[in-house]
C-alpha cells in the first residue's frame, strides 16, 4: 500500500511546508492537487493587508509583485504536498521570472485562483508557468524558475 498524496492543502498544511508567515504567507489554500503536474491555489485578497495602507490609499490594488509571489507559493505547496515535505523545512528561492503580464487589477473582496503547472522539474531546479484568475477573468499570467532547497538526510 503506497501513500496517498492529499488533493488539497489547507492553511496548516501549507503552514508545515512554507517558511512564509504574516505578512508575507499569500495563499490561503491549495486544491486540485496532481502531484508534481498541477495545484490551484486560492488568495482570499482582504483590505486589512498591509499593502493597502500604501498601494494606494483611497484606490487599494493588490500588488502584482504579490500576485507572482502567490502563484510561487502555490508552486511549492504542489511540490511540498507531492514529495511528502510537511515539516521538513524546505526552502524555495525564485532563480527568475521569464515572462509577466497583468491583465486586469486585483482589490480586496476578491478571490485570487492561481493554477500553476509544472513545465519542468524534479531535481533542484523547476520551471513553471501560472494564471491567475478573478471570477474566471484573466488578471496576471507568468513564468518562473526556482530552486528547491530540499532538506538534507
């Protein structure tokens, strides 16, 4: 009998793979898991953020560089969860963003759907590229490489 990878990861689960904590833990949950393939990730945007004392008083957007830090994150939970890494304190170091586009702002209320696939991946180095989505509108789509610094023993 072989283990079975769980489909979903909620708030504690993601909280044993990421390092991440307020106010820089940007994915609230993890679903539709298809380990080492695929993960949606869900961002609940809230106006009481930090960034939107900022970003921009009296027109609050979410901002981009946050939205691709979200699609990362989801990212590494989808490995995390696929390589049974709970607890184990993996770290994940962006290497680059190969390509980046906003479509559509992002503001609190609402709903951030992130679904990253892997493009590559499996050693240290994994590539992936990501959409991230409000009500099933496009609002940022990117490409990214990281490196798994996978613990040791």
């Amino acid at each position: 009998m072989t283990d079975a990878v769980p489909v979903e990861a909620d708030i504690q689960l993601i909280q044993r793979i990421l390092p991440h904590r307020y106010p820089f833990l940007l994915v609230d949950k993890v679903r539709d898991i298809d380990p080492m393939k695929s993960a949606v990730g869900i961002k609940n945007v809230t106006f009481n953020e930090p960034q939107f004392t900022g970003h921009f008083p009296g027109a609050p957007i979410f901002p981009g560089v946050q939205i691709v830090e979200a699609m990362a994150q989801t990212a590494a939970v989808m490995v995390g969860v696929s390589m049974n890494l709970a607890d184990k304190n993996m770290l994940v170091y962006f290497m680059g963003i190969d390509s980046c586009k906003f479509r559509r702002k992002v503001v609190p209320g609402d709903q951030l759907m992130m679904t990253v696939t892997t493009k590559r991946g499996g050693g240290k180095v994994w590539k992936f590229s990501a959409r991230a989505e409000v009500d099933g509108e496009l609002a940022a789509e990117a490409e990214f490489s990281a490196m798994m610094d996978f613990p040791k023993g």
